[in-house]
C-alpha cells in the first residue's frame, strides 16, 4: 500500500528527468524493473541518456542543486528532491548509480508495510 498520486509523481519525475537527459542523437530508452528483496521491494528505473558524474550523486537530491543551466536543460532543480522526499516518507531510501555517457539507474526502495503517517 501507497499514496498512489505521490508515487505517480514518482514515476513522472524519473521517466521526465530519462528523458530530457536523453542523448541529443539519438532516441530514448527507459527501462523501470522491481525485485523482491525480503521484505521490502527495490524498484529501477535506468535510461541510456548523457549519465552523470557520480561525484554529484548526493548533490542531485537537493533541492533547487541543479548541474547543468537551465539553457542547456529546462527546469527548477526540485524534481529529485520531490522523490527522494515521497521514497523517504513511504519508508524506503532512494540513490543512483551512473556513468558519463553510459545513462543513469536509478533506484529505490519501497517497504511491503507502508508507515503509518503515510496512511490516510
């Protein structure tokens, strides 16, 4: 169980962010995947897109951090704090794994049991 609106907008923001990262000469391909791990679910999202420096891998969380201009791409640096804010409030933790020019991962978890100031 889930808010299911804050964890479409979950979505929304990473398949949005695989997509305007996208590699300018070619066509996107985003993959989203969950497994099982005991008693929580690990749910990824990877993208074959222009990647990140993983130096910056903490960075992109934070609100209003952005690492490119918002010439170069749009946006208000608020996408990615929003997830890891509705991964965290659900109980489960949310990180990326990526390479300059090989695409992004990302991934997060979500409990079987959602916390109880979750629940409506």
């Amino acid at each position: 169980m889930a808010d299911a609106s804050q964890l479409t907008q979950l979505f929304q923001n990473l398949i949005a962010n695989a997509i305007k990262f996208r590699k300018p000469e070619g066509c996107p391909e985003i993959s989203v995947s969950a497994t099982r791990n005991d008693d929580q679910w690990v749910v990824s999202l990877r993208d074959n897109g222009i990647g990140l420096d993983m130096a910056h891998s903490q960075r992109i969380f934070d609100i209003f951090k952005r690492l490119h201009t918002r010439t170069a791409y749009p946006g208000t640096g608020i996408g990615l704090a929003v997830c890891k804010k509705i991964v965290e409030r659900h109980g489960g933790s949310i990180w990326v794994e990526s390479e300059v020019g090989a695409g992004t991962t990302f991934f997060f978890t979500l409990p079987d049991h959602v916390p109880a100031e979750t629940e409506r």
